[in-house]
C-alpha cells in the first residue's frame, strides 16, 4: 500500500505558542477520500500547508507522495481557507493563469465541470464568496493533481451549491483515484462522501483509518450502571440506574446486560472531543510504523 503522505514527529511552532502540532506519526494511503476533522484551532489547517510545502515544520518530517512537499508542488492542488484569487483578473483570465502554470496538466473540461454557467467576464472582486469558492475548485481541479488539499472548501455555499460541487469533486477523484483530503465542520457532507477520516486536537492526531472500520471499532452501549471492562470507555453518562456509553470495544460486548448500536459518525466524533483523555486510535493503514 503506497501513501499520499507519512508523518513522524511532526511538529510545527508559531513563535512561543503551544505548538500547532506536536509529535504527529501517522500515514495516508494513497487515493482515499480524507476527512480531515477538530475543533478550531486544532492544527488541520497547519498540516494541510506544510503538505503543501508552504511551510516548513519546526521539528519532524513529512513525505507528501514519497518526497519532500516542496518537490511536489506541481502534483498537489491546495485551496486555502480564504481562497486567494486575484481580484482584477476576470474568471477566463485566472483560467487562463490556471493553464499556463500546468501546460502539460490542465484539463479545461473539469474546471468548467465546476464553474456552470459562472460568467466567464466576470472579475473575481465582483464575485460572491460561493463563486469565488467556485473559481478556486475550477483551478484546483483543473490542474490535475494527483492529491487535493481543501481547507474548508464549501463554508461559503448554499446547501445546494455544496451538494453538486461535492458530487463534482467526489466523481472526478473517484474516476482519477485522486487523493483528497478535505476540512470541514459539516460532519454530515463529510459522512457521505469521505472514506478515511483523521481526528486532529490539540495538535495530536487522535484518530486515524477508514471511516469504516473506525467506527466498526466503537460501540454505543446502554445499560444498568455497572462495569464495562475490559472495554475502554471513551464517554459515559448516566441517568438514574441507566447507563449509556461510547466505548472502544475490547473484544464481543456481552449483549445480555447491554443494549449495543454502532455509533453514527458525529457521534463517534463529539464522543472523543468531549473526551480530550481518550486515548487516541490510528488503525494499521494509518500507522506509519506499517510498511508503504
């Protein structure tokens, strides 16, 4: 299995400030779809530029596509949280730029994919901040890159918008085995569209592998207030006698004293950042320890 990137010890400081990330290992396969997830300030978009190569780590290494990230800049496609454009250029123009930075990448049919029926005349400082969002994905997009990296990419969309442009997105990566890794807050497009999620707080990465088989590896229990060992209890709360908790399974949970469902995602996810003490999980596919 090859990686998109593998981390070890990484770790970024701003000045004297708690560090954005801290110690970080932990490896992405290629072509998976990654939901790159945390509280504000957790350190997602730190180690989306430094695998852009726009920074360099204060301690640790990461390899973006077997390399240094900044030997990687013509195969990666970043879009930014504030989505820098140039404001005088018209959309055809900055299309154009697009095109004559990546001569022998630029796929004119996927950007227009994005953009519709955006007016192409238009200049991007009379723009909406979802046809902006529009712009940059049509950049992105068009340029072929063999891994994405997307900040929050449809914060500024309307529910609508956000659903054609992820089906867009999720179809060309999934025709191409691109890999992306994507940030968001809206847990629910995440869900539907991600197959690989990494759980970033506190500058630590606290959950990495497949969605799937990470939430295969939890279960929601309800019960008797009583003793849920050898099961690791990621969150509990109790009402009266009745007990409900998030817990790492530890083997088959006895389903004659507790009532047992597989956690959604969201729930999985507010479970352990209620629970900063949890400990973390990085299943084999994202363990850099594991051969690439």
């Amino acid at each position: 299995m090859t990686s998109a990137f593998v981390a070890h010890g990484l770790t970024k400081r701003y000045g004297r400030r708690k560090p954005a990330l801290d110690d970080c290992s932990f490896r992405l396969p290629e072509s998976r779809i990654c939901a790159l997830v945390g509280p504000n300030g957790a350190g997602k978009s730190t180690l989306l530029a430094l695998a852009a190569g726009l920074m360099r780590p204060t301690a640790g290494t990461l390899r973006v596509l077997g390399t240094d990230p900044a030997a990687t800049r013509h195969r990666v496609a970043y879009v930014a949280q504030d989505k820098p454009l140039y404001p005088q250029l018209t959309v055809a123009d900055t299309l154009r730029m697009g095109a004559d930075l990546n001569p022998d990448r630029w796929a004119p049919e996927a950007a227009d994919t994005v953009l519709g029926d955006l007016d192409r005349a238009a200049r991007v400082r009379s723009l909406s901040g979802g046809q902006r969002t529009r712009v940059a994905l049509a950049l992105a997009l068009g340029k072929r890159a063999e891994l994405l990296l997307l900040d929050e990419p449809m914060a500024d969309l309307d529910p609508l918008a956000r659903h054609q442009l992820m089906g867009a997105l999720m179809a060309d990566a999934a025709e191409r085995g691109t890999t992306v890794v994507m940030s968001s807050h809206i847990l629910g497009e995440l869900e539907g569209a991600c197959d690989y999620l990494f759980l970033v707080d506190g500058g630590r990465v606290r959950l990495g592998g497949g969605i799937d088989d990470i939430l295969a590896a939890h279960t929601l229990v309800t019960g008797p207030v009583g003793d849920l060992a050898p099961h690791t209890v990621i969150e509990s709360r109790t009402t009266g006698r009745q007990l409900t908790a998030l817990v790492r399974r530890e083997g088959p949970v006895d389903d004659r004293s507790w009532q047992t469902m597989e956690p959604t995602l969201e729930e999985l996810l507010l479970g352990h950042l209620r629970s900063p003490d949890a400990p973390s999980l990085l299943l084999p596919t994202a363990d850099r320890t594991v051969a690439a």
